[in-house]
C-alpha cells in the first residue's frame, strides 16, 4: 500500500510489481497531467504512443513529477480494485 504521500523511491518499489502494465495517456490527464504536457512528453521520449509500460517510465520518475503523479494515480487504483476484490 502507498503512503499517503509516496516518494520517488517508494513508486520505484511498487513499480517493480507491475513492470507489465499499461499507462494511457487518458490515465495522465486523468491523474490531474495537462494533456498538453502529456502529449510532449509521448512525443519526446515514447514517438507519440499512447500507452507505455510501466517498465519504461520507471527511468523518469526522479526527474518527471507527470510520471510520479500518474504511478502514484494508476497504483492507488489498483490498490482500490484489489480492496473491492478482498471485500467480495
């Protein structure tokens, strides 16, 4: 489970459990990423894709707030499906 403020080591931690999933860009914009930085950042680093690995965004985490916000987004996600799951 993240901490209620998780930092750059921390997401590097949990980010070794999901080094195979997806991050969307609809899932940027809808952790609070501008789409407009969003869409540099693609274009910059991943050729425009769409999506992009977990594994692949791990590198930037120390110098992208974008990727931290959008990890620590898509972690608590998972953390709140995993807890409805539990709860079934």
């Amino acid at each position: 489970m993240l901490s209620a403020y998780p930092d750059a080591t921390e997401l590097k931690e949990v980010a070794q459990n999901f080094l195979d999933l997806e991050i969307t860009r609809d899932e940027s914009i809808a952790a609070g990423n501008c789409a407009s930085g969003t869409d540099e950042f693609l274009e910059e680093y991943f050729q425009k894709r769409t999506s992009v690995k977990v594994s692949a965004l791990v590198s930037y985490i120390d110098h992208y707030q974008g990727v931290r916000t959008v990890l620590e987004y898509k972690f608590r996600q998972l953390e709140q499906q995993a807890e409805e799951k539990s709860e079934e």
